[in-house]
C-alpha cells in the first residue's frame, strides 16, 4: 500500500505503526496519519498533501 505524507516531507525516510490506523513518523514525531488499507496496490493521499501546484490544479474551475 502507498500512503502520502505533507509534500514538505517528500524523500524523508519514515518509520511507522499499523493497528487500524497508518502513522508515519520522521525523526519520532508523528507526521500523519492514514486509514489502514486493505488491499495490495492502493493509494491514498492526503489532500493536504499535495504540493501549490496540485491543489490549485483540482481546485479550479473549468
């Protein structure tokens, strides 16, 4: 499964703790935090994840 994390964090290494919950943590402190995902493959980003660009890509209007 492939988590996001804040686009500030992008290349970091994290550690992390899977009960029902995904956190990710760098340097011992919590980063995010995600729903567990169940199926092998799957995505899951954080819309406040993403970086200006993004955002201002799936907020506009067409």
């Amino acid at each position: 499964m492939l988590y996001s994390v804040p686009f500030a964090f992008f290349g970091k290494t994290f550690g992390q703790r899977q009960p029902t919950v995904v956190q990710l943590f760098h340097q011992h402190e919590i980063v995010t935090t995600h729903p567990r995902l169940r199926k092998p493959g799957v995505r899951y980003t954080g819309r406040d994840h993403q970086p200006p660009a993004a955002k201002a890509w799936r907020e506009h209007d067409p």
